[in-house]
C-alpha cells in the first residue's frame, strides 16, 4: 500500500542516475539482407534493390595434435597447435 507521503514526494529510481544518452548511431547502406541460395552467404542490398559490398572479412583455421611419449603408467604427454589466417 502506498502512503500519502510516499506520493507526494516519489523517490527516485535507482537506476535513472545509470541512464546516458544513446550513442551516435551510424547509417548503415543496406535495407535488406538475403540468403543466397548457392553460397549460403547474406546478400546486402540498398535501398534502390542494388547489392552492396560491405567488405571482406578473413577465415582463419586451427589444428592441434596430442602426442604421447610413454604407454606405462606415467604418461608423458603434449601438444602442437598451429593456425592459419587470410
């Protein structure tokens, strides 16, 4: 139950004092994005229905190898790693 106190004069809530203003946003020169069916890669498009290139992004591939030097009860054991990245 609320008092009459309580409503005239209303606390502040906690957490308005954590509030910012929203960043700068930034228009992006795409409207749409669609799958191609070939490539099963997102296709961006403008507001005219052209594409838009919206640049390369690399790949990148691990591998790792576990290696073990001794088959008694006290393994000796490692590792490699390597990565590639375009």
């Amino acid at each position: 139950m609320t008092s009459s106190a309580e409503l005239t004069n209303p606390m502040r809530p906690w957490g308005a004092g954590r509030l910012t203003p929203y960043p700068t946003t930034i228009r992006r020169p795409h409207t749409t994005v669609v799958i191609d069916p070939t490539t099963q890669l997102g296709v961006f498009h403008n507001s005219a229905g052209e594409v838009v290139e919206m640049g390369k992004h690399g790949t990148s591939s691990g591998t790792e190898t576990s290696t073990t030097t001794n088959s008694d009860s006290r393994n000796d054991q490692g590792h490699d790693q390597d990565s590639n990245q375009d």
